[in-house]
C-alpha cells in the first residue's frame, strides 16, 4: 500500500470532516435544501410585514449555506495513492483486489514480497 494509515473517528457527528462520504452527500443535500426553503421564508415574511421573523429565517438560512461550506472544506477525503487486497476464499483460494484511490490512472503491482504476504508464494497464481 502506498495509502496513509486509516485511523477511523468513532465519533462523526462531532467531527463531520470524519464522516463517511454517503452521510456526507445526504448532510449537505438536506442544509441545501434548509437554506434554500429558509431563504424563501424570509422573503414571504418580510413582504408580509414581519421583519424580526424574517431576520431569524435569514440568518438560519446562511448559517445553514455557511455549515455547508465548512463540510466541503473539510470534507472527507482519500489519499492518492493505491492498495493490494488479499482475502482468503472458502476453498482456499487467495483472491487479490488492486485499487487505485487516484483520480489518475496508475500502475498497481504486486511484487514478491506482496504476494508472500498474501500467502501466495507456493501456489499457482491465474489472472
């Protein structure tokens, strides 16, 4: 692997930048839409004569497009980088999964020292 080491946030929902990419998408498409039904509502209630409720609805509404900001600031990310799996089959078998996290194409191999450690040294390997 040449990827960082992984050291997983137990907690996400204090610290949003840890949170998994899926949480991540659902989060930012809600306080988009917050911001934007909010944003409107402030509008409807400044024309129909209500300037303190619309204030309150305008600033929730930025302070929602603001969180949103701060989430893709620190949105989580994946390093650049590529990673050999191994995972024992039922039968015995070795099955090897070569992943590339870079937005670029890129050579992944598995050298001698990769496959012994996938305990593939003595046994035939079919690609």
């Amino acid at each position: 692997s040449t990827c960082p080491p992984h050291t997983p946030k137990d907690n996400w929902w204090c610290s949003p930048w840890s949170m998994p990419r899926d949480v991540f998408e659902v989060w930012t498409g809600l306080l988009r839409a917050l911001a934007a039904v909010l944003l409107t509502s402030a509008l409807l209630l400044r024309g129909a004569g209500r300037p303190r409720a619309a204030a309150a609805a305008f600033i929730l509404a930025i302070g929602s497009a603001g969180y949103v900001r701060v989430l893709h600031t620190y949105r989580p990310r994946v390093a650049a980088c590529q990673q050999v799996w191994a995972k024992p089959l039922v039968d015995g078998d070795v099955a090897l999964l070569f992943v590339n996290w870079a937005p670029d194409d890129a050579a992944v191999a598995c050298d001698a020292e990769c496959l012994d450690r996938a305990g593939l040294t003595r046994r035939p390997l079919y690609v």
